[in-house]
C-alpha cells in the first residue's frame, strides 16, 4: 500500500464531526491538517498497514502532511515488538511531532518489556531543544518508571526541565500529580520546597487535588502549598 492508498483510506473513514472536535482541542495545527479519522479506526489500520510491504516507506516518508497520518504513523511504531528496531523508529519520527496528542498517543509496546535499556535514551530526549520529544521523555519516565521502578532520581530528572513550552510543562506537571498518586513521600518534598516552576507546581496541585488516588488529608496538605501568581498560558488544551 503506498502513501497515496493509504491516504485514500484515511479519507475513507473521515468524520468532518470528529475532525472539528480535533481542531479546538488541538489549537496548534492547522484545521486542514484534520481529516478526522477516529482512535479506533486509525489502530485497527495501523495493524493491517504494520503487516504490509509498503509500511517502512511510510514510515521513512517524514514529515506526513496530515495530521491523521502523525497518529497512524505512531501506532504502527507502537506495535513494533523489536527494541532496536522500535528505538530507530522513534528517533526518526520524535523531531517532526508537532502537537500533543501524537506525542502521546506513540506508546511502544517494546519499550514496556525492556524499559531499563530505554533509561539512556529518556536522559537524552530530556535535554532536547524539540518540547515533543521533552514531552514524550517526561511521558517515558510517568509510565514506567512510577511503581516497582521508580528511584529518587528519576523524579529528580522530572524536576530538572525547565522550559516555556505549555505543553512541556503540563506534562511535567501531570508527572508530579502522578507521582504524588504513587510516590507521594518522595515527590512531596519537590512541592514542599518549590523546586518546580511555579505554574507547574500549582498545576500539579490542581491535577492532584482532582485525583480520586489521594486522601482527603493528602489533599489538604497540598492546598496549603500553593504559590502565589504564576505565569498564564494562552493555550489551555491538555
């Protein structure tokens, strides 16, 4: 299947309501970049398309135009059961993601099996310049390193980004609210003391004060912990 096949089939399946649903909660691209294929569809095509001969020309074919073939660029990575592989596959296509939702829909199944080996790569992409692929580190270290594998210094490296990037900083914020959830002894100290940036100190409040995962104490602790005015952000999507 080349890319204009594939395209033809996004179009196939396009929902002009769901299309506009993207574009407001997406503010970043352009509207005409939507074709509006919905979550399920794009997965259940990745998988078909992941089978086929003409999936790495798709793949090495960066940037894509549309939106909806960033989304089924990312699921096709995802089911990549090969580390390696899988690893090569990231680093092409993490410096043109250019929105939050693609960032985060790229979730690769080979990383969940081996995520010790994915540690240097997180310590890399935490450093980059490019704020999807901060964003996609911070997103890589909430997911598989705050339960059994969770150390000190990961939250540590979470705490060192500082950036003025909004959706960089909602996701380091929703990595504290996370770890307050799993971690909260250890992540506490980083509110306690401010050693975050004051908006995504106070966001991590909120997102944890709106958790059913913290006590009612837990809650009324972090309350008192508030700072005074932050920054405001002119986008206020995810």
């Amino acid at each position: 299947m080349n890319r204009d096949e594939i395209v033809a089939e996004l179009f196939r399946m396009q929902d002009m309501k769901y299309a506009a649903m993207q574009a407001k909660i997406i503010p970043t691209l352009e509207p005409d970049r939507i074709i509006g294929v919905r979550t399920p569809e794009l997965r259940a095509f990745a998988k078909v398309l992941s089978d086929e001969e003409g999936a790495e020309a798709f793949l090495a074919a960066l940037p894509h135009p549309y939106f909806d073939e960033m989304q089924l660029h990312a699921f096709v990575i995802s089911l990549e059961k090969d580390f390696d592989k899988c690893l090569a596959e990231v680093e092409a296509f993490l410096p043109y993601i250019d929105n939050w939702a693609t960032c985060d829909q790229l979730s690769p199944k080979a990383f969940k099996k081996e995520p010790e080996k994915l540690l240097p790569h997180i310590r890399r992409w935490i450093r980059s310049e490019k704020p999807y692929t901060v964003r996609f580190a911070l997103g890589m270290l909430m997911q598989h390193f705050l339960d059994e594998r969770f150390r000190p210094e990961y939250a540590e490296l979470a705490a060192s980004v500082r950036s003025e990037e909004y959706y960089v900083c909602m996701m380091a914020a929703w990595y504290f609210a996370t770890a307050l959830a799993k971690q909260y002894e250890a992540a506490l100290p980083y509110l306690e003391e401010q050693r975050l940036e004051p908006w995504t100190h106070n966001k991590a409040i909120q997102k944890s004060i709106e958790s059913y995962r913290l006590t009612e104490e837990q809650k009324r602790h972090l309350r008192t912990l508030k700072v005074g005015k932050a920054k405001e952000y002119p986008i206020s999507r995810q």
